[in-house]
C-alpha cells in the first residue's frame, strides 16, 4: 500500500544530514588507511562483503534479477567499476578533499546526457547558468593547481573529474534503459558485483594488493562495507519511502562540503584559496542544475534533479520515481 512523501521533519533531517557525513568520510577513510591497505583492493573487498549481505537481503525479499534487465546491469556495472577504479587511483596522487569535489560534478555530465537523449530532461537557462557556473570553478580550481601543484596531483585531480563523469554516465545508463523501473537493490546489485569484477583483477594487476590485518585497515573495512556500502544504503532508501525527494535532494551539497572539511581536520590537508574559490562555484552550480536552489519563477525543486543525493554505494534514480543513489561517492 503506497503512501504520501511527508515533508522533511528533525528526524529525517538529521539522518540525512548524518548519511552525507558518512558518504563524505568514504574518501577520507581510503586515504588514511593507504599504508595499510591500498584504496583499490579496499573498494574491491567493501563491494565483495556488501554484495554478500545484499544477496542475502534479495533472498530474504524474494527479489531476484530480471534476465531482461541483464544487459543494462552489466553496462552500470562496468561503469561503477570504472569510476571506483578513477576514485582509487585518484587517491593515491591527490588530495581526499579534491577528490570528493570533483567526484561531486557528475550531476553535470548527467544533466548533460539526459538533455541529450530524454525530452523530458530538456535544460532550461537557469540550469545552463549553472553549468557555465560549475566548470568556470572547475577551472579555477585546475588553473591554481597548474601553478602550484606537482604533475601527480594535477593527474590525480583529472582522474577525480573522470570518475565524476563515470558516474555520471552510470546514471545515464540506468536513467535510459530498462534499469530505470529496477527496484534500487537490483541496480545496486550489478553495480557492486561490477566494482568486485573490475578492481579485483586491477588491483593485482597494478601492484596494489597489500592489505595488513592492522587493526585500523579491520576498522576502516568494515566502516566501508558495512556502513557506507550497505547500512547507509539501506537507511537512504527507507528516507525515500517516507518523504520527499526533492527536499532529502537538497542535503547533497553538504556531502562535498563535508569531505573538504573532513580532509583538513582529519588527514591535515590545506586547500589553497583558489581551489576554495572554485569548489564553492562547483557546489553553486550543482545546486542551480539539481534544482536544489529555488528560482524566481517557482521551478526549483518542482522536477526531478538530474542526479541523485550523494551514495553510498547504491543505486542511481529512475526517472519519475525515488531510487537510491548510485555508488559511493
């Protein structure tokens, strides 16, 4: 028996806002745990272990993949593969707090996909505005670390960007093909068996499968499987089955802002003015293309955003419903 979205009240508030602190600590946590386990078998191993309890979740459900929705699936697969691939490397080179920035424009390369291939995704000026907005900050951003920066963290940042529109492809795929009327633990499903195919293989391939059993790598694996990849998924879709969309949307902006911050505080990094300059033109212009900011004319917040809040490891909406967000962000 369906119910009415209630408008956000302090308890959803709250956990939303606690969802966008977690999926911001996904970045930072891979970075500080490096020395003991490399981001890349870390993903591998988090998708493993949240695949696993998702499994069991399905059965329990009674829920199994459709064999029609299989070609799709294996498509956002690979391509959640490839953006955790992107994120990983790109941790190695860069900053967490640059990272999670440039993670977080993949609402523009999927604001631009949609427009492109659904009618009903047609940009209107104000979102155009934003999109001019956010990458004139992304140059800011590159043009200040082109001066100041070593060439492995610029490479970095660009890997960073490219996961961004990985990601933003993955919603795409699942925006415009079968996928679209998948319940959010199928898609999630494909996505992290995608990820365990894809970095498994990747990361024996290219050296990084060092894991030492520490106990902080113990820590920083089960707080990525377990919290990140599984219980904030879980805790996102019962947000969605309660309230409005539009309005749990508007929480995505605190999840760059978060990582930013978690980055100097946690792991001692210091962004430079400039790239503080272009992250704020960044989150301004995804707030105009999401329609998180509410225009005069009365639009904002009134149709879909073209990408989801941020993830955690999940799935990626479906046009005219509320889905889980894909991945983890």
């Amino acid at each position: 028996m369906s119910t009415t979205p209630a408008p956000l009240d302090a308890r959803a508030g709250g956990l939303m806002t606690l969802l966008c602190l977690t999926w911001a600590l996904q970045q930072v946590s891979l970075k500080a745990v490096a020395d003991d386990a490399s981001p890349m078998l870390m993903v591998a191993l988090r998708s493993l272990i949240a695949l696993a309890l998702l499994a069991l979740l399905m059965c329990r459900r009674g829920e199994r993949p459709q064999r029609r929705r299989w070609p799709a699936g294996a498509l956002a697969g690979m391509l959640f593969g490839l953006e955790y691939l992107l994120v990983a490397e790109a941790l190695r080179l860069t900053h967490a707090s640059h990272v999670v920035i440039f993670l977080y424009t993949s609402p523009l390369f999927a604001a631009l996909g949609l427009h492109l291939r659904l009618p009903q995704e047609r940009l209107n000026p104000w979102q155009w505005t934003g999109i001019a907005l956010a990458f004139g900050g992304i140059a800011v951003a590159f043009f200040d670390g082109a001066g100041s920066a070593s060439p492995q963290a610029l490479l970095g940042d660009l890997l960073a960007l490219a996961a961004g529109l990985a990601w933003g492809a993955t919603t795409i795929t699942i925006r415009g093909s079968r996928l679209a009327d998948a319940p959010a633990t199928e898609t999630l499903l494909y996505q992290l068996f995608g990820a365990f195919l894809l970095l498994t293989p990747a990361a024996a391939l290219t050296g990084q499968w060092h894991f030492t059993p520490t106990p902080a790598a113990w820590a920083h694996l089960g707080f990525q499987a377990l919290i990140v990849s599984f219980a904030s998924f879980l805790a996102w879709c019962w947000l969605l089955r309660g309230y409005l969309a539009s309005q749990l949307g508007a929480f995505a902006f605190l999840t760059p802002l978060f990582g930013v911050l978690l980055g100097v505080v946690l792991l001692g990094e210091q962004p430079t003015p400039a790239f503080i300059a272009g992250s704020v033109l960044v989150l301004a212009g995804i707030a105009l293309v999401s329609g998180a900011v509410r225009r005069p004319d009365g639009a904002g917040g009134s149709r879909r955003p073209p990408h989801p809040a941020p993830r955690a490891a999940a799935a990626s909406p479906a046009p005219r419903r509320s889905t889980p967000p894909t991945a983890c962000g």
